[in-house]
C-alpha cells in the first residue's frame, strides 16, 4: 500500500507542463550558442565571409535538425499532457526522465556537428532521439493503464498515440542505419523524416481535398 505521500505527490499536470515548457526552451537556446560567427580576422572581404558561412553550413543544418527534434518532441509531450486527467508520482518522474532526455539534445547536437563525418557521433544522437521516443511510450503506456486519461478522450486516440511513436523510431532507426553507408544520408534521412513530421503532408493533403470538395473541383 503505498504511502500517503506517494498517493497525493505529483498530481499537477499544470506543474509539469510548466517545468517541461522551461526545459525545451533552455534546451533550444544552448543550441544556438554552438553557432559561432565567423571571426572577424579570417573575413577580409565578402568572398571570405561566403567561404566561411559554407563552411558553417554542416552546423546549420544539425541545428535546425536539432530544433526540429525538440519541436516535435514538445508537441508530442503537450498531446500527451493535454490529455491527462492528473497526474501521479510515477508519472511525473517518468516525464522528468524524459526531460532529461531533451536536456541532452543540446550535447549530442555539438557532438553530431563536431564530427559529423563518424559514426559514433551520429549513433549517440540517434540513441538521443530513442530516449526521448522511449520515455514518451512509457508515459503513454503507464497513465493509459493508471487510468489517469480524461474520460472525453476519443477512443482511438491511444492506438493513435502508440503507432505515431512507434512508426517514428522506426523510420529514425532506418536512418540512423544509413550512417554505416555515409552519416551525410543519415542526417539527410531524419531531415526528412522530421520535416514529415514538422508539416504533417498528410493533414494539409487533407485540407487541400476538403477545400477542393467545397468549391466543388
């Protein structure tokens, strides 16, 4: 029988949003910092400064890759959130857990963008994108079995939730697979895999047929 303190610990879900809110936008802001302008002694000119932002661009791109990876996290997080009727101890240090994972980003997105060209490197930030996959499943996963979703939540939602993660991680474990050919088509593959994501085709196809419906094409 857990204790009292146990039963009542943890029960806003308004808490963790607020805390979970915080940590993305810290996590986005370190990312930022990784981009360095280009020193001023190397640009002479502006064929130097076009040389130099080239040379930058690897990094550019792991950062919007890296923005993109937050984004969509956080946007999978507050689905989740908005569809907890409470919370409870257990799952409070789930998403804490999983808030440790997105802390992480911000290493793993230097360390991809150091050395970009091995393997480890683009590895460890997949297994950076598993984590955060993970702890989002075990979320789902626990409050659907502790009863802890809203009543007036659609019955399909929990199928879903669970294949839009599991369908995810397989197609970054796809990609992050592609690096044993060349890292540059696995940052290409979740590049793409994320702007997926990021726009949902799918939903804006589906505007697109309504709105053709409607004016009667």
């Amino acid at each position: 029988m857990p204790s009292l303190y146990n039963r009542v610990a943890g029960q806003s879900v308004d808490r963790l949003a607020a805390l979970s809110d915080g940590i993305f936008a810290v996590s986005m802001t370190l990312l930022a910092l990784d981009l360095r302008v280009p020193a001023r002694e190397a640009i002479h000119n502006e064929h130097d400064l076009w040389r130099a932002l080239l040379v930058l661009s690897p990094r550019l791109v792991i950062f919007l890759m890296s923005v993109m990876t937050n984004g969509i996290f956080w946007v999978g997080q507050q689905t989740q959130l908005n569809h907890f009727a409470r919370a409870d101890r257990n799952l409070a240090w789930i998403h804490i857990a999983f808030l440790g994972a997105v802390t992480l980003t911000p290493f793993t997105t230097s360390l991809l963008a150091e050395y970009i060209h091995y393997r480890t490197a683009l590895l460890v930030y997949w297994l950076n994108i598993v984590l955060l996959g993970a702890a989002l499943y075990w979320s789902w996963s626990y409050a659907t079995r502790a009863h802890l979703i809203v009543d007036d939540a659609p019955a399909d939602i929990h199928p879903a939730v669970v294949r839009r993660i599991v369908i995810a991680q397989s197609l970054y474990a796809v990609g992050a697979a592609l690096c044993f050919i060349n890292t540059y088509y696995s940052i290409a593959a979740i590049v793409l895999i994320q702007v997926n994501y990021a726009i949902a085709p799918r939903f804006c196809w589906g505007l697109f047929s309504r709105r053709k419906q409607g004016i009667g094409i």
